[in-house]
C-alpha cells in the first residue's frame, strides 16, 4: 500500500497517523525531496530512504502520536559515518530534513437531528470545521442536495441521515459522539431524549427549547425510568449564556461556539 492509500485508509477507519515528507536533500540521500510515507501507532507505509533515516523518523511519528500532537515538526538527519545514529550507519554523505504532519484522521463526530432554520444555520458554520457532521431529519424535503448544497464544500465529512424515526439513526452513532436535538417535533425530541439516555457512551446532548419544555420533558422521561442523574446529562437551553437573541443565526453562532469551547477542552484533556 502507498502513502496515498494508506492516508485515505487511516482516515475511513479513524486512526491516528504521521504524514513524513522528505523536505529537502543536500548532497547524496537514499530518496529524493517529496518522498513520503505514512506511520501509525503500529505499522507504516511506503518509504523515506529505509535505514537509520526511516527508524528515526518511525520513531518520531510515533512519539507525536503518544501525545497527540497536532502541529508539524521538522526533523534534519546527517547521513555520514560520523553521525551518531540509534539504528545503524548511512553514509550517503547527505542531509535530509524530514517535514512530520499530524493528520487529522480522527475526527469528532457531531449529529444534528432537526435540519430546519436553526439546524441549516448551525450546519453551514460546522461544516467549516475538521468533524463527521451528520444531518438527520424525518423530513426529506430539508435534505434535498439544493438546499444542504452550502454545507459540502467546507471541511467536515457530511453525512446525511433521511430518518423517518431518527432514534434509529442516533443508534448507530460511534461511541463519544455528540448530539444537538433541535427538530420541528416536541415528540421526535422527546423521543431522542429518551434514546439518547439509554447510551451511556455518548458525548455532549444538547436539547434546545424553553424551560416549561423542559420540565415536562423531565416529567416523561422520569416515567420512562430515567433518574435525575441521567436527566442531568442533557444540557438545555443551548449556546452560550448571555446571547438571548432568536433569530436562527444568533442562535446557530451561539451554540456553535459552546460545541467548539467542548471539543477544544476535551483536546486540552487528552494531551
């Protein structure tokens, strides 16, 4: 497998990963500027010149992948017999300056379930960010390719879910994602409410709507067997406090900025 096909396989399995590029040569070097390979945790694809080059930037990658670094680094090797190398001599008699890239193969997932004014609003500023976004609705007609057209040329993987029961969709989530609960339908919430509760593995649940909305929210799903400390996992109102404007923008800035405050300290706690 090249480099190529081994970063388009890390990314459909979300597994971390080190794009190593040759940068530059002078003198003699096993392989030329713009060389690559790519390494993960455990294995490695294509190659950089083999030898004490290659094990040293292995080892590099792998280093940044323990911390989860996220910014590139530059790495300069000197290929002489009188260079002092962990794995052995090269004596091509060059230097080679590697460039390491994190990539950013593992990507938070976030559903939207409800793709009407505020949905669409919040979509179009998320799809600009590194996420496997997905757009769930019961209704086809607000997922029509024209209208969700401004979402797919940002940066996030868009996934769109027509869901004519949209628990269904929220079931098959991965582990640690992330739901806003914003649909045209008090029942569809409620019922998400409840679905979203019954996974213990998921991340941030956010439900939009009043206070009186939530209170009889509260009600049903206490009868659906539901204590006060599964009730305390869904955040409602969403978005930052202080912002009390309703128009759909206001509220998609508003929220989109609590969901990147979220992600940015969940970063800050893995590293």
């Amino acid at each position: 497998m090249n480099w190529l096909l081994a970063l388009q396989h890390l990314q459909e399995q979300a597994i971390p990963g080190v794009l190593v590029t040759v940068a530059a040569v002078r003198g003699h070097a096993p392989r030329e500027a713009g060389a690559k390979m790519v390494v993960s945790a455990d294995a490695s694809w294509d190659s950089v010149g083999g030898g004490n080059l290659e094990a040293t930037a292995v080892e590099r990658a792998r280093a940044m992948l323990k911390v989860l670094a996220d910014a590139p680094e530059l790495l300069t090797l000197r290929l002489t017999d009188k260079a002092s190398n962990e794995y052995g001599r090269q004596c091509c008699g060059g230097e080679v300056t590697l460039l390491l890239e994190p990539l950013a193969t593992v990507r938070p997932h976030l559903a939207i379930f409800g793709v009407g004014h505020v949905g669409l609003e919040l979509g179009r500023i998320l799809s600009r960010l590194p996420l496997n976004l997905h757009l769930v609705d019961s209704r086809a007609a607000q997922l029509t390719p024209e209208r969700l057209a401004p979402l797919m040329d940002g940066e996030a993987r868009v996934e769109v879910h027509h869901s004519p029961i949209p628990e269904m969709t929220l079931h098959g989530l991965p582990p640690g994602a992330h739901l806003l609960i914003l649909t045209h339908d008090h029942a569809e919430d409620a019922a998400l409410c409840d679905a979203a509760l019954r996974r213990a593995d998921l991340g941030f649940i956010g439900l939009i709507g009043s206070g009186v909305k939530w209170i009889r929210f509260q009600d049903q799903l206490r009868l659906e067997g539901h204590t006060d400390l599964d009730l305390a996992r869904i955040t409602t109102p969403i978005g930052l406090p202080g912002i009390s404007g309703k128009a759909p923008a206001v509220i998609a800035v508003s929220v989109a900025a609590q969901l990147v405050s979220l992600l940015e300290s969940q970063r800050a706690a893995q590293t």
